[in-house]
C-alpha cells in the first residue's frame, strides 16, 4: 500500500492532478480527506488549510459543506488568523480522535488496517464535527506553537557530548531494538583524540542525521529513500529499494548499512507494528536481504505503534544513562533537545554586562558537516572534531558489548560464516 | 504559493523551488511527471527531428518510415519486456 | 582517399558466414566458458546476495560499497558510447576510409550496452525489482537521480543504434540473399520484410538522421554528462569532484572504443583473411586517432592530478596523493601513455607499424582504461570528506565472483560477434560496391 503517501500533495503541480484524479463519489476523497485529517491532528496541516482545500469538494460532491455553519470564506481565511482558527477548529472536533482510534486493533496487520481506516474515515466523514472530543491537534505541538522554523513536526536529536562516557548502552539497545545483523552499527559511537586537546578522549555518537535537504533522497533511483512528510524522517522502503547503494554512496556520514547477506533475525520474528509505518510503507526494524537500511529515528515509536508513551522517544536515549542524547520535535520549543539545549546554555551564561559583545553563552555546538549544505537535524553540544582528529579505542571495548566495529570482518567470513544468528 | 505548499517545502528542502527535493513517487500514477516532460518534451527532441525528418523530407516512404517507428517502438518494448521478464524468473527463483 | 576497398568480392564479404571453422567451433567454447565461469559465480550471489563479493559499506564497515561492478558498468558504457560515435562520424562525416568498420563499430556498441545492462543488473541487491521498482518511478525520480537517467539513456542508445543497423541491414540481406545460408530464410525474411529497392535511399536519409539525432545526443547525455554527473553530484567524497570529469571520462570513452574496434576488425581480418577488406590504412587510421585520444586522456589526468595536489581542500588533496601513490594508477596511465607513444611513432615511422604490436597496445588500452574506471570509483570511495572513522580509506580487492563478471561480459561481446557474424554480413555492401554498381 503505497497509495498513501504524503509527498503527493508537494507541489501546487501534484496537487492539480490529483484534483483532476477525483472522478467518482467518496473513495477518493474520502481518502484524501482522511489522510489530511490524519496530518491536521498530527499537526502537519492547518485547520483552514484542510478547511479551504476541501471546502469546494464537499460542496460538490454533498452539495452542502456542513463545515460552513459561522465559518468564514476560505479563500479569504489567513493562516495567519488565530480567530478563524478557532472557529474551524469548533467544526472539525473529533475527526483526530475518530482517526486515531482506527489504529488499534492488535490483531490484524498494519497494512490492512490501514486500509479499513481509509475506508472507516471517509465514512465518518459524512457526519463531521458530530462527535464531540478534543481536537487533535494538541500532541503535535502544529505551527501555532511557533518552533524555529517551519511547521509540523520535525524530529530531531541534541546530543550532548560533554556527557556522553563512551558506554556504547545505545549501540545495543539501537541494535536490539532493530534486530540488526552483527556490524551493521546505526547508531555508532566514536571515541576520538584531537590534535592539541591533550590526551582527553572525546565521544560522538552517531545517528542518521535525518537531513532536512539529504543527499540520499535526491539520488535514489526508484524512490525509496524519501523524506517523510508528516514528520521529516528519512525513510527507506523496503518493499521499493533496488540495493544499488547509491544513498549510502552519497551520504557524507557514512551512516547506511547495506544487507548484503541473509539478516540475522528473520523476518518471522519481527512484528509488523515494528515495521510497518503509519502509511503502510514497509520502513521499519532492519531491512530485508539486498535492501539498504540505516537509523529510522525508531520510526515505530513515533507512530505510536510501540504505545502513546514511547512516542517522542528512541531506544538509544532510553538507554542512555548519562542524559546525552535527547530526541523530540525541533519545531517545538518545549520538546527535550530544545530545552535541553537552553538549560544547558543558561548555565553557561556570558557575563554580558562587562562584555556587552560576546555572545550570551559560552556554550560550543554544531551539526556534523554543516557546509556540505545537508541541513541535519541533529545537533551536537561539545567540540566537533577537527580534520585532524583520530579515532581511538574507547573505554569501553566494541567486542565486550557484543557488538562488531569493523563489519568488513563480518562480509569476509563470506555467506556460511557471517550473517548467521 | 499556497501555506500548504510552503510548508511542504519547508519541511522538506527549506530551498526556495517549488519542486520537492526529496519526495517519494506517487505509485498509483500514470506514467506522468517532471522527469516525463523532462524526457519527452525536452531530451528526446533530436529524435522527434528525426522522425520528423523522415516523414517530411524527400525521398520518403511511408512504409519504410513506419517500420523505422515500429523498430523503435518494438525494440524498446522488447528491451523492457525481456528485461521485465528476467527480473520476475530471478524474483521467482531466488527471492 | 588512400584506401580502396571496392575491389574486394561480395564472396570475400561472406566468408565469415559460408565458412565452419575448428577455430570457429574453438572460439565458441571460449565464450561460453567465460559465461559459464560468470554464470556459476553469478548463481551464487542470487542465492546469497552480494555478501558473496568483497563489497562492504563505508564508515565504520571499513570498506567502499561500489567496486568492481560500477567501475565496469562505466567502462562497458564508454566503449559503447565512442562506438557509435565513431559509426555516426563516419556517416554524417562521410569518413569512408573507415567504412570498413563502421557497422562492427555499431555491433559493439549494441554488444557493450548490453553488458553495461548486465552489470546494473548484478549491481543492485534486488534484480527482481529492477522493472518494478524503476518503472513506476520513473517519471518523478529520472530527472534527480543520475542512476535512473543512465536506464533511459542506455535504453535510447540501444535503440537507436540496433534501429540504425536494423534498416541498414535490409539492403546487404537482400542483396546478398542467394549467398546466405538458406536455413536461416525465415529470419531473412523478417529482416527484409516489405523491402523494395526503391527504399535503399530512403533509408539512406533516414539513418542518416538517425546519426544525427545519436550525434546530438551523444556527448549531452553519456559520458560527457552523465556519467561523471553520477559521480561528481556526491557531496561525500572527494575524489569525485570537479567539472574537468566530464571531459576526462569523453576521452577515455573514446580511447577505449578505438581499441575495441581494433581487436574486433583485427580479429575478423585475421581469422577471414580479410587483408584487403579491412586493409592497413585502415588500422594504421584507427591507431592514429587512438594516439590522440590517448593524449587528451593523459593531459586531462595531468590535469586532475595537478589541480589535486596543488592547493586543494584537504581530503582532494589526499584522495589525490593517494592515487598517485597507487602503484596500480600508474600501470594504467603507463599503459595508455605506451600506446600514444607507439600510435604517434608509426605515423612519423610508418615502418614501426605491426598490427600485432597494435592489437597488443589495444588490448592494453583496455585493460589500463578498465583499471582507471574501477580506482576511481573504490578509490573515490575510500576518501570520504568524513574521515573520522578508522575504517576509512576502506578496503576493497575485486573477489573471484566480480572478477568473473568482466570475463563473463567479455565472454557476451565475443559471443554476439560470433553468432551474429554468421547471419548477417558485418561488412557492409557499400564498402566494396559504389551505390550506383549496386543498383546497376
Ligand atoms: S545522514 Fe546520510 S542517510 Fe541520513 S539523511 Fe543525511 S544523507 Fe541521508
Ligand atoms: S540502495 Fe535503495 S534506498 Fe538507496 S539509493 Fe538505491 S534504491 Fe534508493
């Protein structure tokens, strides 16, 4: 089921077609509507914006927009226009709720349930605003909340390498989690020595930096590394990728892990709430022989799909005991790698009164690479690493936490010797 | 533009195009899209001249001009085709 | 024009198809050794995927996930690429010293882009979804993605090259029917389906259009653009970069095509004793545009090597030193300054001239162009800009299983030639015959 894919409302362009797309009653729009109701409670859509794009339609297709009681034109709402908001909002109650209860049912596989909500929505839609609850757009912080930039939701990491020990916990729970074959590392944690930082060991830890402009996404082939649009993950479809490596090739991190051979975990063993996406795209959990896989930010637990409190979460900041890695919504400023980021800066405070012109804190951060124009959405508290620096044996040995460093020794043992579990 | 499109593309690229950077293909689609026009409206243009060219100019021959389309057309079919054809007995075989 | 082939009998030009050789039979067994040798490899990497090479990923995986393959997927793609160009020339140029030649020129660009096809296909991890997978994307994704734009632009070479030969083809077979074995009639047939002499200067128009469209889209598409765009788009490494990349892979398109044309026209001149068809003004032509090939393909690696290592950002500067410290490197560049040396000597010294020499020089191009294509592919890989990870440089040797995929391939063009030898005539009429004595 890639029907429901986001990206398609990209571009003025795609939305053009799609309109003409419509032909028949209901279904379309239905499922249109649906997947749109779906981003306004998640917050990736205004309400007038939902408002104004099927304002026309249900007049059309109902002959009357039920919506339209005290609302106002659309074309002459401004999302901008906090009262107009209001009053939309008023209309479209419950529609989040009626969406997010198709989720459900434990039984049956994400994909179908998928479809049935597409269908159970477009029905529901009929009688809009008729169930009353709180609207959804209060767990996705939308716009409104005003994060850095852009709105929705964006997730993104701090990582805060001042207190990061180098314990490698989340390698193994990243690995567990995913069911990872031995070597292949989507999060990796660097130990490193830098020319004239003395003997001090510096940690970095490394996760796909789920770039806002990536590489990887633009030279796909067939598509299947996307940017998810609801929430700016990047994703690969394992039912799409072809394996011809060349995100991995294009990635300046080096953060994508190729499954050469047969994985370690069968599919078997692996549940499809991990691996199936709230779109019904195969993007979860490690990737399938001859498929390229790397750091989903545990897609699965931002889906909900792992239960409502995993969500906002990965297993590598649970499992951090030293507070280092912090994940949230970036375009909210209440979110954990925000506030972390500002407490962590209000206690390093310039003295601005004698020094009116030094910057307000003392606190060092970046994001890796930042002139290779990537945009990454992880960003780093600590000393980025010179040209120069050098990575070193850490305190805590690879080998001792079952983990491989070098997957190359892995690949050698050749097909009977490596990939078994 | 449209909110909705800016935050599109705001979500995506913050580049100042229109166009997604990074999006994954729509796979209910027709066989249409920017790459589509790309292709056939601009790139193949020196080939359009050539069937142009044997219909319009002189000497020509309808049924000569038709089998040099029809290589075209079939040969490109075949190629797919058998192409298609391997992948699925590879699929079969050891997928 | 020094070279006047018009002599030469419609027998002599179906020798290769009225003659059953041991050698014939000997040549045969070649081939399908070499596929059989790839197949059996190949069989394994299905069964277990690509773990079976030496391919591992970059970063802390310590080696470089393009290798073997995509180096000789490019190569294959230049030969095939200065094949039909050097086809096209001689029709829109009217360059008939080499008419000779020409249509085994376009035989080895169809035979070449096939084996490129065969090396996308053993590239990917999924083969089975090469259709499905392409097609549907195909209309958002070729306009990004360079690997995409390669399918289509192999697919329209492809065409328009066997289109080219198919309509050519028409007027030999016709001509040359009561000569043709009759067992193969209802292929004939096919082949000349509705023809009439009335056509021969229709057609004539009509490919030479086809040229021109092939011309025009030559160098915009393949290696002049594309290819290198594949490469240099990477924001990853360093070694890629550059806009001297488009230029420096042309000239080793062309460099490698020369000399595959080389071994094809000396083979067949050896084996049919086609001395006077393919006669030595001939090669001593080919060599003469091979020297000057060779000597773009130097400069422009002069050229690399110089803006590498002076003044460079860090890591071009190191990918750069470290490629010049390959030992392998310079085989490949000794290899091809040799033949321009050699192609430039026996045009001042026409006496130095041997086609054996030659034909050894040729194959050596190949083999130095072939080594050049696959360092800078691994070692565009090992030079990440992001070079804190002690696996990088990664390491990276051709296993049995990719290695027996370039002999596979060759073993493919060597097959074609001798199967498609024995139908149709790969000489056209028009080398030995005016039109006019044709028609006549
Ligand atoms: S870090 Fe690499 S794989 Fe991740 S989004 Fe950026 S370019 Fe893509
Ligand atoms: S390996 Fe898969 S995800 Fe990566 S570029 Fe190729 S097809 Fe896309």
């Amino acid at each position: 089921m890639s029907t429901d894919d986001e990206s398609m409302y990209a571009t003025p362009d795609e939305e053009h077609r799609r309109l003409l797309e419509e032909t028949g009653y209901d279904a379309d729009l239905g499922m249109e509507m649906a997947r749109d109701a779906q981003k306004v409670s998640a917050g990736d859509l205004s309400e007038v914006e939902f408002y104004r794009r099927y304002h026309d339609r249900i007049l059309e297709e109902f002959d009357v927009d039920d919506r339209e009681v005290d609302l106002p034109d659309p074309d002459e709402v401004d999302s901008g226009d906090v009262n107009a908001i209001d009053r939309i909002e008023g209309a479209f109650e419950g529609i989040g709720e009626t969406l997010r209860g198709v989720d459900g049912d434990e039984s049956e596989s994400r994909r179908s349930v998928m479809k049935k909500g597409a269908a159970a929505a477009a029905l529901g839609l009929g009688g809009l605003g008729s169930a009353g609850a709180t609207t959804g757009g209060d767990d996705g912080a939308a716009g409104a909340g005003g994060g850095d930039d852009g709105e929705g939701t964006r997730w993104g990491m701090t990582i805060n390498l001042n207190n990061c020990d180098g314990c490698l916990a989340c390698m193994v729970a990243c690995d567990q989690e995913h069911n990872l074959s031995e070597g292949a590392n989507w999060m990796y944690v660097f130990a490193f020595e830098d020319e004239g930082q003395g003997e001090q060991e510096n940690f970095l830890p490394r996760t796909c930096q789920h770039c806002t402009d990536s590489p990887c996404t633009k030279v796909c082939p067939v598509g299947a590394r996307h940017t998810r649009e609801e929430d700016g993950l990047v994703l690969t479809d394992y039912d799409i990728c072809i394996g011809c490596r060349y995100c991995e090739v294009s990635c300046p991190y080096g953060v994508n892990y190729f499954q050469w051979g047969e994985p370690d975990v069968p599919e078997s063993e692996i549940d499809d709430d991990h691996q199936i996406d709230d779109r019904g795209r195969w993007v979860g959990s490690r990737p399938p022989e001859g498929v390229m896989g790397k750091c989903t930010f545990c897609v699965d637990r931002q889906d909900g799909q792992m239960g409502e409190e995993k969500v906002g979460t990965t297993a590598c900041e649970e499992a951090c005991t030293m507070d280092a890695i912090h994940f949230g919504d970036l375009n909210d400023p209440e979110s954990p790698p925000n506030q972390h980021l500002e407490e962590y800066r209000s206690g390093q405070e310039n003295d601005l009164e004698e020094f009116p012109n030094r910057k307000e804190h003392t606190v060092s951060t970046f994001k890796l690479m930042e002139e290779r124009g990537t945009e990454p959405n992880v960003q780093f508290i600590g000393n980025e690493p010179s040209p120069h620096a050098e990575q070193v044996e850490g305190p805590v040995a690879y080998e001792d936490m079952g983990i491989t460093d070098n997957r190359k020794e892995v690949l050698d043992r050749g097909a009977d010797g490596g990939e078994e579990a | 533009m449209t909110p909705l499109a800016a935050s599109a593309v705001a979500a995506l690229a913050s580049g100042p195009a229109a166009v997604p950077l990074a999006s994954s293909p729509e796979y209910t689609l027709p066989f249409v899209g920017p790459g589509t026009y790309l292709i056939f409206g601009i790139v193949l243009l020196p080939v359009y001249a050539m069937v142009a060219a044997w219909f319009i100019g002189d000497p020509s021959d309808r049924f000569a001009n038709l089998l040099g389309l029809g290589y075209l057309a079939g040969l490109t079919t075949v190629l797919w085709g058998s192409l298609f054809v391997a992948t699925i007995i590879i699929g079969v075989v050891f997928f | 024009m020094s070279v006047d082939v018009t002599g030469v009998d419609r027998e002599t030009l179906v020798r290769p198809i009225q003659t059953f050789t041991k050698r014939y039979l000997a040549a045969l067994a070649v081939a399908f050794g070499l596929i059989g040798v790839w197949l059996f490899f190949y069989v394994q990497q299905l069964q277990h995927g690509l773990i079976v090479t030496n391919l591992a990923d970059w970063g802390s995986g310590g080696g470089v996930p393009w290798g073997l393959y995509i180096g000789a997927f490019i190569w294959w793609v230049g030969i095939a690429h200065g094949g039909i160009i050097l086809s096209a020339a001689v029709r829109l140029l009217g360059m008939d010293t080499y008419q000779p030649v020409a249509r085994l020129a376009e035989l080895l660009t169809i035979a070449a882009l096939t084996c490129a096809g065969v090396f996308i296909l053993i590239h990917v991890g999924r083969p089975d979804r090469l259709v499905t997978s392409v097609l549907p994307a195909w209309p958002t994704r070729v306009q990004w993605s360079p690997l995409m734009w390669d399918v289509t632009v192999i697919t329209a070479y492809f065409v328009l090259t066997a289109t080219y030969l198919a309509l050519t083809i028409r007027y030999d077979v016709h001509r040359l029917r009561d000569r043709l074995p009759n067992v193969l009639e209802p292929v004939y047939r096919v082949i000349t389906v509705g023809y009439t002499e009335k056509e021969d200067q229709v057609v004539e128009r009509m490919v030479w259009w086809i040229a021109f469209a092939i011309i025009i889209m030559a160098p915009l598409l393949l290696h002049g653009g594309v290819i290198p765009w594949l490469f240099s788009l990477l924001p990853s490494m360093a070694g890629w970069h550059g806009g001297v990349q488009g230029p420096s892979f042309l000239s080793i398109a062309l460099t490698s095509a020369v000399s595959g044309i080389i071994i094809i026209s000396a083979a067949f001149r050896y084996a049919y004793g086609w001395d006077e068809l393919i006669p030595d003004t001939v090669f001593q032509g080919l060599a003469k545009w091979l020297g000057f090939f060779s000597l773009i393909f130097l400069w422009l690696q002069l050229q690399q090597v110089i803006t590498g290592i002076f003044a460079a950002p860090t890591t071009l500067q190191h990918a750069t030193e470290v490629k010049i410290a390959t030992p392998l490197y310079w085989v490949a560049i000794g290899l091809v300054a040799l033949a321009m040396l050699y192609a430039f000597a026996t045009s001042l010294r026409p006496e130095l001239y041997d086609i054996r020499v030659l034909v050894g020089m040729s194959v050596a191009v190949l083999f130095g162009t072939l080594a050049e294509k696959v360092l800078f592919v691994v070692e565009g890989l090992q030079h990440a800009h992001f070079d804190l990870y002690a696996g990088v440089p990664g390491a990276y040797i051709p296993s049995p299983v990719e290695i027996s995929a370039v002999l596979g391939t060759v073993g493919i063009v060597v097959l074609f030639f001798l199967v498609v030898s024995k139908v149709i005539p790969v000489v056209e009429l028009h080398a030995i015959e005016d039109h006019e004595e044709v028609d006549a």
